[in-house]
C-alpha cells in the first residue's frame, strides 16, 4: 500500500494499466502517496508477470513497475465484475488505461460512460499512436512509436543500420508525461470542479525528444537532415565518445567555453586559436583530425582515473561510459537514491530505479510492495463498496475474483 503521507495522499486511482507506459504513470501516482487500485484481468493479470527475471515465480519487471500498488483481479467476462468496475470509478478521482485504441470502450468504460458514472474524474488513456489519426487502430509498443517519431533514424553507424537502445525510453518518457497531465488536470479540477480527458501517444513523446532535428530541417528548408553519427554529435565538437584504458568516455566540448577548458586540460592552448578548430563550425568540419587529437592526448594518460581527473580538474563536462553493474554501485547513485534497495516478500532484497522526484516537504517511499495477484480483493470491495464477508466471498467461490500467491 502506498505510503500514509505524501504529496498525492488521499487522491484515489483505478488503475487498468499493464506492462510499461501505463504502470510507469500510475507507479509514480503510487510514490507520492496516492492509493493506486491495480485492475488486473482474470485468469493471469498483467502480462508481466510472464516476464524474467523470475525467481520462485515471481516476476522481477513486474514488481518494479507496481510497487505501492493495491490489486484486485476480476472476471470481466461476468457482469458482476462490471458492476464492481462501474462502482470502483464512482470513488475514484482518477482512471488510467493503455489498452488498444477502443478496448476500453467495449469493456464499458470510455469517457463519457466514466464521466457520466463520476463527472469529476480524470480519465488517461495511454497508446502506442493516440486516440486519433491514421495510425491509431494500429497495434504498437515502445519501439515502434521511436521507429514512426524518427528517433531510430538517429541511432547508429553513419551509413549503417539502426539500433535498439537497451532500455524503455519511450515508455518510461510517456508514462512521466502522462502522470503529469493527470496532475495537472487534478490542479484544474480543484480550480473549476471539472473533470477532463487526457490522450497521451508514445509517438507524441517520442517526437517531442527532438530538440535539434525537426527545427534543423525546417528553418533549412529541407536541406539539414540528421541521421545516424556513431560516436559523434554532428552538429557540435568535440562531442564524441573516446576510448579510454578500461572505459569508453563520453567528452562534450561543443561549446566554446568548454573547448577552451579542454584544450588547458590537455596543455594545448594552442589549439583554440587553431584556425580549423576556431569556432564551433570549424571544428564540425575538421572533426576526424580534432577527434585524433584528443584520442591521443587520452591514450597518453595513465589510466581512465587519471583522464578524469584532469577533465575535471578543468571543468569540461565528461563521464566514463559505466557497465549497469559500475552504474549500481556508484557512490552517487547509492547516495542520491538513484539505485533504490528495495524488498520483496518472494523475491527478497533487490535493487531498482529509485523514484525520480525529490520534495523537500516529503521523504521518499522505501517501503512499497507490488501486490500479489488479486491481493486486495477483499479490502478494496469492503473498504470501497461496503460489501461484506459473505458477498466477497460468493464472489470467489464464482470466480468474479481471481487470486493467487504470486
């Protein structure tokens, strides 16, 4: 359950979320307090269950994605699981899902069928395209919106093929944008006493990552058009990723008061007055020498300690590229919070993304648990419903409510 007091307390969510973008918004919802009800659908709930790591059964993706959650999972084949669903949004402030385009409503609960039921509500729905357009009826996950926003375009070899990056930007990215709409539309209702409907797209908050691309192109009239630079940046240098002894390390120079900071950490001052490197546009078109330059200068240190330490001596924003494992255990992480250490009951100790948003009014939430499936059948149709022992328990003896130890 979520924590007693923090910045969302009292504030209520029906969650139909599942694997990424949805859980990830409601997640956060949960971390500042607010008392987050999981639906998860009968027979399995949330697909990511099924997902490694698993350990006794238990899934490790799952877990990070719903801690501080309450779950309930139902049969929403059986009316009677409707009608618990239609009762639930009532007393809700807010409803979040990210099923297909049109699911939602053939279950019986698009927006005005919610709003009718709960005029005051904050509905969210999350896809892969939105709500309209073209596209929308297409099925999609995080990748596919970064192929469509362009973004896979701009990873990779020059001249190569595109990559994957190994984590769920999109997702995470959508999810953020999504719990701060519903904030922010709860901030409205408290102003006006309106509900609303929120439409959150991968694909919009992949597009919106673009900070360089899409302005290059247009104010060129076409003529600017990025795509894949490997190791460099290509519109600034040096902005590269070097080779070091035992890392690779990321060096960002691109600005001038930060290449002159480079070239007094490397003893080449000289370099600055250098008419091939004198501006920003210099050194773009001169960047395979410059590039060996620098290469040079780092293969003469000692070691990536050394390296690191001379650059930041003179303050030139640099970082050795660390492993997940080196990124676990660096001191600032631990310090900050950024690795959380977190328990679970069937998992045990382990270790996830801390929670993002530091308040200075609230301490952090160390402490959730993900539920078991169908965990809190009971509490929520009691607490929210009135429904007592009998009543709930006909209900699982029919099996409108599901539940299981995982």
């Amino acid at each position: 359950m979520a924590a007693s007091a923090h910045i969302l307390e009292a504030y209520k969510v029906l969650d139909f979320t599942q694997y990424i973008a949805g859980p990830t918004a409601s997640r956060m919802m949960a971390e500042m307090g607010a008392e987050v009800i999981k639906v998860e659908i009968a027979p399995d709930g949330d697909r990511t269950r099924e997902l490694p790591y698993l350990k006794n059964g238990r899934s490790g993706y799952y877990v990070q994605q719903n801690r501080g959650k309450l779950g309930i999972c139902l049969d929403i084949k059986r009316p009677e699981a409707l009608a618990i669903l239609r009762d639930l949004v009532a007393k809700v402030d807010v409803v979040v899902e990210n099923f297909a385009p049109g699911v939602i409503g053939r279950m019986g609960f698009d927006y005005p069928t919610v709003a009718a039921l709960n005029p005051r509500v904050v509905m969210c729905s999350i896809s892969t395209f939105g709500q309209k357009g073209p596209l929308a009826h297409l099925p999609g996950y995080d990748f596919i919106a970064q192929a469509y926003s362009g973004i896979t375009s701009m990873i990779g070899e020059p001249g190569g093929q595109p990559y994957f990056p190994m984590a769920a930007l999109g997702d995470v990215s959508t999810g953020v944008h999504a719990a701060l709409a519903i904030v922010s539309a709860l901030l409205h209702r408290e102003r006006t006493g309106r509900g609303q409907y929120i439409d959150i797209a991968l694909l919009d908050a992949y597009f919106n990552c673009h900070h360089t691309a899409v302005q290059m192109y247009s104010l060129s009239g076409g003529q600017i058009k990025l795509t894949r630079a490997g190791k460099h940046l290509s519109y600034g240098s040096p902005c590269s990723i070097f080779r070091g002894h035992d890392h690779y390390i990321v060096i960002i120079g691109g600005v001038e008061h930060q290449w002159r900071q480079l070239c007094a950490a490397m003893d080449r001052r000289d370099l600055s007055e250098d008419p091939r490197f004198r501006t920003n546009a210099d050194r773009v078109r001169n960047n395979d020498v410059l590039f060996d330059i620098i290469q040079g200068w780092l293969l003469s240190l000692p070691s990536d300690d050394a390296i690191m330490a001379r650059l930041n001596e003179y303050r030139v924003p640099s970082a050795p590229v660390l492993s997940i494992e080196e990124a676990i255990n660096h001191r600032h992480m631990r310090e900050r919070g950024t690795v959380a250490r977190a328990h679970d009951r069937i998992l045990g100790d382990l270790e996830l993304p801390g929670f993002p948003l530091k308040f200075s009014e609230f301490s952090e939430n160390s402490d959730l648990e993900a539920p078991l499936l169908g965990e809190h059948n009971a509490d929520i149709l009691r607490r929210y419903l009135g429904y007592d022992a009998e009543r709930i328990a006909g209900l699982e003896r029919t099996g409108v409510l599901v539940s299981r130890s995982i």
